[in-house]
C-alpha cells in the first residue's frame, strides 16, 4: 500500500485548511491527496484552471485600472492646461458677468482686478476681484485667505510721491 492510500485511510489524523480566509481542521481521509509525479487528477487540473483564469482576469483588470490612472493624470493635465488658457480669455466671452474693457489682468494670485462702470460710464461704481475657475475648481493658495481679508473689508489704497518728487 502506498503512503498516499494509507494517509487517506487513516482516521485519527486531521489538517489545517491552507486557505488564509478559512483556517478549518478536518480529517486527513477527506483531503485531496495526489502524487504529483504522476498525471494529476481531474479535480487538480480544474483547480489549476481556474487559478490561472483568476490569474488571467487579475493581470486584465490591473492592465485596465493602470490605463485608466494615465487618462485620469492626462486629462487633469489637460484640463489644467486648459483652464490657465481659459483663464487669460475669459474676459472676452460670452457670459463673462463683467465688461472685459473694465478688466485688468493679475493672474496671480487672483486672475483680474475689474474696475465697474469705467468703460461704460468713465467712472468705478466699485472694484471686484474675479479669479476664473473651471470645472469643481476650487480657490488655491493665498486665495481663501484674500477672500478673507475682502470680506473683512481689510482694504487699502496707498499713493506713493511721483519719483521727480522724491529725489
């Protein structure tokens, strides 16, 4: 008798399941015991199988999702792109909410100063920082901290002596 038909014959011996996820013990005499010198049995091929299908199906899903991470980098990198595009002619279309003559360019840290009613009327109804954002942009930077110092009225005008007046 082979040691392979006396192990599954025996009763008093028992295993651990190699499987992480279960851990179980049972009974030597119900493992799947096989020489692997020889042909495997059918129940092994088809384990074999469908190990290297799962293993085939996890190398397409990687493949898929590190495809994907490039789009997604490519796409953010376009976008930025375009937004900084965006950003220097946004003045000059359609539904911009102020007039692009009262405009004046900063873009950095807020895209532009606007200066109401002076082209229209020769005269500032009132001053307004607009930054341009696309997409769910949201304000970077100093930014938050402008809006703050705006909304706290924390604003001031300094005029300096012409440079003939100084020396």
């Amino acid at each position: 008798m082979s040691l392979l038909e006396e192990l599954k014959k025996s009763h008093g011996l028992f295993v651990r399941c190699p499987n992480s996820e279960c851990e179980n013990e049972f009974p030597l005499s119900k493992a799947n015991l096989f020489d692997a010198t020889k042909s495997l049995p059918p129940q092994v091929l088809a384990y074999l199988a469908k190990q290297k299908e799962d293993l085939r199906q996890q190398r397409a899903d990687f493949k898929r999702r590190k495809l994907q991470t490039t789009t997604r980098s490519e796409i953010g990198a376009h976008s930025s792109k375009l937004g900084k595009v965006l950003e220097k002619i946004a003045p000059s279309l359609p539904g911009f909410p102020v007039a692009s003559a009262d405009c004046r360019a900063l873009f950095e840290p807020i895209d532009y100063v606007v200066f109401k009613g002076l082209s229209a009327k020769g005269a500032v109804d009132c001053i307004v920082f607009v930054d341009v954002k696309t997409g769910k942009g949201k304000l970077t930077g100093e930014q938050p901290q402008i809006r703050r110092l705006v909304l706290s009225k924390k604003i001031k005008l300094t005029v300096t002596p012409r440079a003939q007046e100084v020396s």
